[in-house]
C-alpha cells in the first residue's frame, strides 16, 4: 500500500446514491479495500450535470464552487467517481482558478453569495480528482496489483469513458484526451484484456435522452453493438450517466436497434473490486437490468 494513507473528500454525486445505488457501494467496497479513507461531503448539493449553466454560468460556478470550498475546509482533493460530476466541478475549478487572476472581480462575487448563505469562500487550493485518477497516479497500478487476489483471467473488457471524463476541461493531466489507456492499463493490472472499439471515447447519448431519445438509443446502440463485435464480454464505465442510458435503458436500445444486445455493463469499481475478491453480491452486481451472470460465470464465481 501506499507510504501514506490517502485520504479524500468525498463527492458522491446523487445518481450514485439514487439509480446507481450499487456504484455507491462498490466504490465504498473498494476503497475499504485498499485502505483509502473517504470523507463524505454530506452538505455537498448536485453539481446540476451540465444543466445550470444552461440558464446561468453564475448559477453554476456558485455551487460547484460551494462543493469545491466543502473539501478545501478539510484541506482534502475532491474525489468524484462520476465522470460528468468531474467534467462539470473541474471545470469550474479550473475556471475559477484562472480568474483568480484575469477576473477577480467575479471570484469574490461568487464568495459574495456564498457568505450569504454562510458559505466557506472559495480558495482555489485543492483539486477535484475522479476515482479512475486516483487509483492510477494516487494509489498507483504497481500497489492495485499487489493487492489483487483473483485475476480476472479471459475477461474482455471494453472501456466506456465517455465524454465528460476526458474533454470537459481545457486540461487533464493523467491521459490522452482523444487516445485514453488509463482504464485499459487498469484492465490490465487486474488480470482483464482491454478491447478496443471506435465509441469508447464519445458520448452516450445520455445528455440526448429527454429531447432527442431516437439519437440517443441510436448512439448508445452503435456503441454497444461496436463493443460486442469486437469481441467484449462487458463494457465498464466510470460514469454513472453512461451505465444508465447503457445498462438500465439497453432493453429499450436493443429494441429501438431490432436485435438482441444483452452486454452487461459493470461500473469501474466493481471491476476492480472483484479483482480484490470482494464477493459480487456486496458490489451491487445483482442490481444491473442486464444481468451480470454471464462475467460471474466467465470468472468461475
């Protein structure tokens, strides 16, 4: 294990604790695990998926900068295992860094708000992590490996990172935006084979699917039909957005498309976790709408 214990504040996000109960639980599972201490930000609010700046930026950086201030209190990184979580809070982050300096003017009116509500200001001081980049660069692959205890031998993998996670902000400084291995480089530390597809790094659908729902099946049909002619026997994602339009919404694609899907679609935790030989019923892996048997099995569990 890492030399010293890492510690985060914790940005659960609402879908994970709502649709997506099981990521909640995995991710608790996993960072048990791996001895990473997680201070869950109670007081944290929504960070509005994208939406908020549709009517206001203002509205936007405001409470993300709310979130943001949350984990500078316990002078701890913001970890999010929620890819449009990550997307939208580090964004404004980065944006609020930067005027920090071009634009202080706007900075301290956000602060303005915030002390009227009897907010911490925002400082600037931390960095909003997803839980992909802190197990690759925090808790490193050399240590994830150490710890494995059940190779998740002839498991192919198909990586679903989305957009959100990769281009939301002007910079990320652990992977390829365009070109991404980080989620294969885990794939391959826990014994699984990485399959690569055209869509792995587009988006879902998901943002599509209130207004436009034939685009949206159509995008995430094409992605899961990619996947499996590419021989996947699952898609994982760290998005929790990304499993519902891919998981809980695939018998209405696969019907939509006008054939059988059936690929099972594993959050990024539960992957990893099963690596570490956490029993599947404690990641929530009998909660998917497209059942999860069929990886079980490939594994022998």
């Amino acid at each position: 294990m890492p030399s010293v214990t890492l510690k985060y504040a914790y940005f659960p996000g609402c879908v994970a604790q709502g649709a997506c109960g099981e990521l909640y639980q995995s991710t608790a599972a996993l960072t048990k695990a791996l001895g990473i201490e997680l201070l869950e930000l109670k007081k944290a609010s929504c960070c509005g998926s994208g939406t908020f700046k549709e009517d206001s930026r203002l509205l936007e950086d405001t409470v993300n900068a709310r979130n943001i201030a949350l984990a500078e209190q316990l002078n701890l990184p913001l970890l999010t295992h929620c890819s449009t979580c990550q997307g939208v809070i580090g964004h404004v982050d980065e944006r609020l860094k930067d005027f920090q300096t071009s634009d202080p003017a706007y900075v301290n009116q956000i602060n303005g708000l915030l002390e009227k509500q009897n907010c911490s200001p925002y400082q600037g001081t931390t960095e909003v992590k997803h839980l992909l980049w802190a197990l690759v660069t925090d808790y490193g692959l050399d240590e994830l490996q150490k710890r494995v205890t059940r190779k998740l031998s002839g498991l192919k993998c198909a990586a679903f990172y989305g957009c959100y996670l990769l281009r939301a902000q002007k910079t990320i400084p652990y992977d390829d935006p365009y070109q991404p291995e980080s989620m294969e480089n885990v794939f391959r530390t826990v014994g699984a084979t990485p399959v690569y597809y055209p869509g792995r790094t587009q988006c879902c659908g998901w943002p599509l699917s209130s207004y436009a729902t034939d685009q949206a099946f159509q995008m995430a049909g094409n992605h899961l039909d990619e996947a499996i002619a590419a021989g996947a026997d699952c898609l994982v994602t760290p998005c929790p957005l990304c499993h519902l339009n891919l998981d809980s919404r695939q018998p209405e694609v696969a019907k939509f498309m006008g054939h059988k899907l059936d690929l099972p679609v594993l959050h990024l935790p539960q992957l990893v976790a099963l690596a570490l030989g956490i029993p599947p019923k404690a990641l929530g892996l009998d909660r998917h709408v497209v059942s999860t048997r069929s990886v079980l099995e490939k594994l022998g569990l």
